[in-house]
C-alpha cells in the first residue's frame, strides 16, 4: 500500500487491487484511493503495465540516461522532458465510459527558485517537480509535489504490490504479453467456429 503526505496534511493511499477474469485468474490492477483511511475513489482500471513503464522510466531519467542528464540535479530528472507535462492520468470509468468515482494525475511543473549568494547577486535555478493530484467522489481535491526520487519510490512501491496482487506474475511491458490463458478449448487460439 503506497501513500504520500499532502501539501493540506491528509494521506492519500494508494492500493493496488487485482482485476480477474471470467475464471478469476487476476491479470491487471486497479487502484483503489484513501483519504486518511477513508474510500475516496477508484481509478486506473488494468493500469499495472502503465505503472511499471512509468517506474522504468524515472529510474532511467535519473541514473541520468537522454535528455534528463541536462539537469545536474538527480531529483529534477524526469522521463518526460517537456516543460510542464503530464506523466500519467487514472480515472474511474463505467461500462459506458462515462467518468466519475475518483482521478489520480502526475503532472510535471517546471518551478524557478531564487537563489541569494553572499557577496554577489543572487541567481535563479529551475526545478523540476511532479505534482500528483487525487479528486475523491466527493470533488475535493489532494496534491502532493514530489521530487524524482520520491516519485520512483511511490511508483515502484506501486509495481512491487502490484506484482503481489497478481500472484507474482509481473506486469507485462504490453498489457497482452505473458496473459496466463483461458483453459476452455478454443478460446484464445485463434481458432474459429
């Protein structure tokens, strides 16, 4: 169960909780969202893969790999390298697709901080910061401003339990590859009736 401090005081809690199949063999998850211990929504449906692309990513941004080597700072390197850019959306959706019941969002800002230097002027250094945001059922909001590296920390938190739900398989780079198949007889093998 990941979680993160919000700028407000409050806890988000992130849960991972396995989607299963018609057999009730899991094979993705879904994460379930707590406000200091309270429901406060559901999104992400089958976004496990999408977690761990992300995980793979902000570990490679900050070991210094492309364009994030141009930032000095380790805690300011992200995978993506747009100026304020977002990193992953979840939603609640129904059957019908329609939205409601809760939105998690990383989104990446770019902050300018002044710098004082004793016996010379002072100078502006720019920061990168990932700024996710949590709306609950009830439309209030949570935002927690986390550096690289506690991003990489949540993230892969995230994969980790992920991973448990899902019997220890692992998420798949693609949401496709290695599904443990259906045992009925022709479904899944690209045979037809």
């Amino acid at each position: 169960m990941g979680g993160l401090r919000c700028v407000d005081g409050s806890f988000l809690t992130v849960t991972p909780v396995a989607c299963t199949d018609s057999v009730g063999v899991p094979y993705e998850v879904t994460l379930e969202l707590r406000r200091d211990g309270t429901p406060y929504g559901t999104v992400g449906e089958r976004c496990g893969w999408l977690l761990a692309r992300l995980a793979r990513g902000v570990a490679e941004a900050r070991s210094g790999r492309g364009a994030a080597a141009r930032w000095p700072d380790p805690d300011d390197r992200f995978p993506d390298e747009e100026p304020d850019s977002e990193l992953f959306v979840f939603r609640y959706r129904t059957r019908s697709s329609v939205v409601g019941g809760g939105e998690l969002r990383c989104q990446l800002r770019t902050i300018p901080l002044w710098v004082p230097r004793a016996g010379r002027p002072g100078q502006w250094r720019l920061t990168r910061r990932a700024f996710v945001e949590a709306w609950g059922t009830g439309g209030v909001g949570m935002r927690a401003v986390l550096t690289s590296g506690e991003l990489a920390e949540f993230v892969s938190g995230l994969v980790d339990e992920a991973e448990g739900c899902l019997g220890g398989r692992g998420l798949a780079r693609n949401p496709v590859e290695d599904l443990p198949r259906n045992p009925v007889e022709g479904a899944g093998t690209g045979e037809t009736r």
